[in-house]
C-alpha cells in the first residue's frame, strides 16, 4: 500500500482526473440546461457526444480536416441540429408540459443513435489519430498529453462562454428566469419555446465540443453514449443543478474519484466507488456539493 | 370579460362570471378562499385557458392569445406569491421585466420609474431577490411588473404576509400608480382596505359574484361587514 503513496503519481492522477472530469462537466451542464427549461433528463446526451466524435472522426478520415479545425463546423452544426431537434421532437410535448412524453422521446432519440451510428460506422471502437495525438510534454514534473491539455482548454473556455452568455445577454438571462419558475417567465412576455430552444441549442453544442474532445483522446464506440449520459447525471447531482460552476465542478470531482479509484482500487471498483459517492450524496446532500441554494419543486 | 367559464381539469372554478374594469379606475375583487378571485386573474393574462366567454381588453380579444401576448398588449400580472426570480438580482428581475418587445426601447425610462417609486431597489440592484424582506420581494414584484408598461396592472394579494407598514406602503402605491393612469385590478384578502380604496368592486363567492358596487357603499352593506370583515373592522376605530 505505502507504495501507492508517491506524491507524483498522486499528482499525476489528480491532472488526469481533472482532465477526464471537465469532459463530464461539460456534458453534465448540457444535461443541467435542458433540465432547467424543459425539466427532463435529457438521457440521449451522451450519445449525441457520441455521434458528434463520430461525426469528427469522419470529417478527419475522409476529408483529411484536423479535429481541432473542425471544431467550428462541428459546433455550428450541433447548433442547428440542436434547434431541428426541439422543433421536430420536443416542441409538442414541451408545449403540453408532458413531461413523460418528451423523456420517452429523449430515450427513443438514444436508440435510434446508438443503432444508427453501428450501422453507419460499426460497432468497433474508433478513434481520431493525429500525427500529434501522442505528442507528451511535461509541466512540473508531470506528464500531460498533448491532446488532453487542449481539451481541458477547450472545455474550459466552452464553460466560460456559456457562463458569459447566461449571465451577460438578456435571452439568458431569461433561459435562467424560466428554469427558476417558467409560468412567471410567461408573465414577463417570454415565450417557452424560444427558452427551450435557446437550452436545447446550447445543450446540443456543448455535447458536439465534449464530443470532439473525446475523439480527440480515447476510443470510442456507438453504445459508449449511455455510460457517458450516467456519468454526466452522476456530475449533475454531485455539482447540484441550476449553476453552471456547480455542474462543471461536479464533473471535475467525478473524474477525481474516477482517476484515484482507478489508481487505488483498480479500474472495475472505480466504477463502484463513482457510485457509492452519487448515492452518499442523494443521502446526505440531495441539492449537490455547490450548488447551494435548493432546487425549487 | 363577459360570461366567463373556468375549468381546472373537470373542476369549475369561476361560473358564467362577468365584470367590467373601467379605464383608470381601481377595481377590488373580493371574497373568500377558494371563491375564484385568482381563477380569474390568471384567465385573464392566458396562464390558464377560459372554458367560455370572451376577455377583451381596449376592444382585443385576450381569450385566445398566449400570456407572452397578453403582456405585450399592456396587462401585467404580479401573481400571487410574487414569483419572482429569487437567484436572479434585482436588476436582473427588472430588466426581465421589460422584455415583451413594446416595453424593450423604453426600459432605461421605465428602470427610472420603478427605481423612483422604490429607491430600496436601486440601493440592492446587485442583491439577488431571494435575499430581500418580504416587503422589498412585493415592492420589486409590481416594479417588475411596471417595467412593461402596463394599462392594466393586476395585483393578487399584494399584502399577504406583510408587516402593517408595508400594506400601508403597498396601499398608498396603488393610489400613486392610479394617479399615474394605470387601471388597477386587484384581489385582496384585506377586505377593509380594498374597498375604502377602489373604485368599483366585486364580492365573488364559489366562482359566481354575489355582490357588486362601488367600494364605499360595499364597504357600508351590512351583508358584507357581517360576512366579510366582522363587526370590529366595520366600524371606524
């Protein structure tokens, strides 16, 4: 056991974790944004970051175009699918608040992705290798990957636009105002479907960025999706939904426990130990480790 | 509104209800729990759907359009509870306020008015709403509300849950914005001091009106002090 005890290693971990985390953070504010205007879990998420590493991983083998160049069109799709998406699927039930309707409708969009993207890619793992994909360097002592390094950076200034956009423009501000009381939001003059859609979009484009980061730095296959959706509700409830930090921080701390149990206990219990943390906290504090205030019924 | 059905699923709450608000005018809705009185005005800004019957405002229909719509067209509603957006600032709940498109182009004017009538709420703009006393939530909910630049503002109960200075703060305001123009419509469970103020008003009982008149001569109908307000509020103290 003492030999587990090596500072470098424990920090080395510590980077990994947070590294992996932001990936889940950001999926997990996906989740919190479709959660506050249209109160479902939106269950396909992780499967849409998974086409979208499909999607990136096909624009690099057939037209050659770098994943990180990639990014802009890849955002500027998920984007508009995000808005398709509400209009052609979700729009009728979140009209209606049948909530049951648009969580069956979210769950049915995951197998249809699932399916969809093993017959169109097959079920083997795939990933994005780039001549630089393997690129280390070492900043205090530790190793980082290249790739991962950028995907942190990317993940952050993702958090960081979507916190500026909801703080500073007035349609965020309004997207915050709905997911506190959506019938007083009304009563503002806002009208639900553009709330909902302006969540789904972003929902929708911070799964194309988390998806790009995962084909940047792990394989991935079609039915990876549903672990990552488990993983990033994991993140919601450790970080409390309703804040953006709450949600990132949450993910951050799920990579945490991920990477350190990982290392302790090896990686089948780490899974157990991610768990047995999301259930303390239901336990003990049911509105997540930072998101404070409590979220109303 | 004229003939007036509203159904919560298969429950009726108001029956063939008809009342008529004057430009400009105060008009009290009073009654009992349960008699209707937010029924209505939730049928009139669209939150719910009236049954039958026809609402009209200026001569526009409000019966089929969306509560988005109704704001526009210049009826706000400061519902029950105050809603406010209590993680949002109070800046923040103002300018929401201003949002229907009509009220946008005039919201530094408007922010000037609420922040008049309240200058609490320019001394805690930065605070979030959640953290006011009760009297500051029911201040910042009407000057949110005020922020559309309404014609009709409707108020339900304003006063619940207050401190005796506040109701007296809340009451002198709905005379200082009545002044201003501003057609108020307002359900009160402070029976005495709805009456004394309005212009017109309705007594609604189980979803039908039972009485109506103007404030004072329901304020002095033996029926209603008996009912209503009990013998210790009728009389002058």
């Amino acid at each position: 056991m003492l030999k587990l005890l090596n500072v470098g290693l424990i920090a080395q971990g510590f980077v990994n974790g947070i590294l992996f985390g932001t990936m889940y953070g950001i999926a997990a504010i996906g989740l919190s944004l479709i959660f506050g205007t249209m109160r479902i879990v939106f269950i396909a998420q992780g499967s849409v970051i998974v086409f979208f590493a499909y999607l990136c991983y096909w624009l690099y083998r057939l037209f050659g175009i770098d994943p990180y160049l990639s990014i802009i069109p890849i955002v500027l799709a998920a984007l508009l699918l995000g808005i398709a998406f509400y209009y052609a699927l979700f729009k009728e039930a979140a009209v209606l608040k049948d909530r049951i309707s648009s969580l069956l409708i979210a769950v049915g969009l995951m197998f249809f992705l699932e399916n969809f993207m093993m017959m169109a890619w097959t079920p083997n793992p795939r990933a994005v290798v780039t001549s630089y994909g393997f690129y280390n360097f070492s900043l205090f002592g530790i190793n980082l990957t290249l790739t991962r390094f950028i995907g942190l950076l990317i993940a952050i200034l993702a958090t960081l636009g979507v916190f500026i956009f909801l703080k500073k423009t007035l349609i965020g501000t309004a997207v915050r105002a709905a997911s506190e009381d959506i019938e007083a939001s009304t009563l503002m003059g806002i009208n639900p479907n553009r709330v909902n859609v302006v969540a789904f979009a972003m929902g929708i484009g911070l799964a194309s960025i988390a998806g790009i980061n995962i084909a940047t730095t792990y394989s991935f296959d079609p039915v990876y999706g549903f672990d990552i959706a488990i993983k990033a509700l994991i993140a919601l409830t450790l970080g409390g939904i309703g804040t953006v930090h709450g949600a990132l921080l949450g993910g951050i701390l799920l990579g945490l426990i991920e990477s350190y149990g990982t290392y302790f206990v090896g990686s089948a219990w780490a899974q157990a130990v991610c768990f047995m943390v999301f259930l303390l906290v239901l336990i003990f504090k049911p509105n997540g480790l930072f998101g404070g205030t409590s979220q109303e019924s | 509104m004229k003939g007036v059905d509203v159904l919560y699923g298969d429950v009726q709450a108001v029956w063939d209800l008809s009342i008529h608000v004057d430009e400009g005018a105060i008009v009290a809705l009073v009654g009992a729990n349960g008699a209707g009185k937010t029924t209505l005005l939730k049928a009139i800004s669209g939150i719910i759907r009236a049954k039958r019957g026809e609402i009209l405002f200026s001569g526009k229909s409000l019966t089929k359009i969306r509560p988005q719509e109704v704001v526009d067209i210049g009826v706000s509603h400061v519902p029950e509870g105050r809603r406010l957006f209590s993680k949002l600032t109070v800046f923040e709940n103002l300018r929401l306020g201003a949002y229907p498109p009509r009220a946008r182009p005039l919201f530094e004017k408007s922010l000037e008015r609420a922040y008049g009538l309240f200058p609490v709420l320019k001394e805690r703009k930065n605070q979030t709403a959640g953290s006011l006393s009760g009297g500051e939530q029911q201040m910042l909910a009407i000057g949110r509300a005020l922020m559309a630049q309404p014609h009709l503002l409707m108020l339900d109960e304003p006063s619940l849950g207050l401190s005796p200075i506040f109701v007296r703060t809340i009451f002198e305001l709905i005379g200082t914005l009545n002044d201003q123009k501003v057609t108020i419509l307002l359900v009160e469970q402070n029976i005495h001091q709805a009456l004394k103020i309005a212009h017109q008003a309705y007594v609604l009982k189980t979803g039908r009106i039972a009485m109506s008149g103007r404030g004072n001569e329901l304020l002095a109908n033996p029926e209603v002090q008996k009912a209503y307000i009990g013998e210790r509020w009728g009389k002058p103290r």
